[in-house]
C-alpha cells in the first residue's frame, strides 16, 4: 500500500523560500544604504555652506584691512557725502570708521543688494602703541650705548570682524587684529 507523503517533512520548494529570503535581505540593505547615502549627501550639503560662509567672512577680513588702509590714507572719507555711499559694490555706512574706539553700527558691507547674502564688517581702533625696534645692528660700545641700534615707531591696532550671512541661515564669522604702522600711509585715491 502506498504511504501518503508528509508535506511537512519534505523539502520541495524550500529553495524558493530561501531564494526569497535572501532577495528579502538584499533589499532591505539596498534600502539602508540608499537612506545612508541620502543622510550623508545631506551632512555634506550642509558642510559645504558652513564652509562657503566661513570663507566669505574671511574674504570679509581682507576686505576690512584694505578699505580700512584706504580709510587711514585718507583721513576719513568724504564726510560732505550723504552716508551710506557706494564704493563698488562696498556700500561705507561711515566716512572715518578708522576711529571708531566702541562697538558701534557696520563699518560697511558687501554687497550692496540687501537681497543677496552679504557680509557686514566692523571696525574697532583698539588704540595706539609703540612698536619695538626692528634692526639686527650690533651696538658700538666705543660709540655710545645703544647709538647704532635702530628704534621702533608707532602703530595703531584694529579689531576687522566679519560676519558673512547667507539666505539658508548659515553664518561664518571672522574676527582679526589688524596693525597700521604710523607714517606707511598710501595716497589717497577717494577724495
């Protein structure tokens, strides 16, 4: 007599079961790793703006000490202008920001579009000091103590900060002590 077949026991169609659940796991890695490279894509995303707006402010501190040497030269700019005026794409809030002693409004700022993202720069006279000589002459001690040794000068040292704001709410802010040494004034080419 023939015996019925237990169907629990067998293993017909266990492959395909198999087959099933190793595609089942391939997808859900192919799923992870789809989210993982989606959140990645989004951390770098947002590294790069940190890192654009921290280099637009640094650019902002460059900015700050030329306009700032052009602000000495010429002893203020034109104060019979009506503030702010345009240099550029600069827009200068105040004609003689190099004597600002306090923390006060924006020196200046680029550009001058209040749409786009811009950078703002302050500027602080910290005051001036005496500088410490610079020359490699021995002393001549058969000549007098200290003749031939080379004095120092004066010099005025700035706080430039610059915060550059973009539309995404990123900022980078870079703040740098800026020194003028008295009497390397350029010409003025503002007035």
């Amino acid at each position: 007599m023939k015996q019925p077949k237990d169907i629990l026991s067998n293993k017909n169609g266990s492959a395909l079961i198999i087959v099933l659940l190793i595609m089942m796991s391939i997808l859900m890695m192919g799923i992870f790793a789809t989210q993982e490279t989606t959140n990645e894509l989004q951390i770098a995303g947002a590294d790069l703006q940190v890192k654009k707006a921290f280099y637009e402010a640094d650019g902002g501190t460059e900015y700050g000490a030329q306009l700032l040497e052009e602000n000495i030269a010429c002893y203020g700019f034109d104060p019979a202008e009506t503030y702010p005026i345009d240099i550029g794409k600069i827009k200068v809030n105040d004609d003689d920001f190099w004597g600002n002693t306090t923390v006060g409004q924006t020196a200046f700022y680029y550009p001058n579009d209040a749409s786009d993202p811009r950078t703002n720069i302050q500027i602080i006279n910290e005051g001036t000091s005496f500088g410490v000589g610079g020359a490699v002459q021995m002393v001549s001690g058969y000549e007098g103590l200290g003749k031939s040794a080379g004095s120092g000068g004066a010099k005025i040292t700035f706080t430039v900060s610059s915060i550059h704001q973009k539309n995404n709410r990123n900022a980078g802010r870079v703040t740098v002590q800026w020194r003028h040494v008295i009497g390397q004034e350029n010409d003025c080419r503002y007035r």
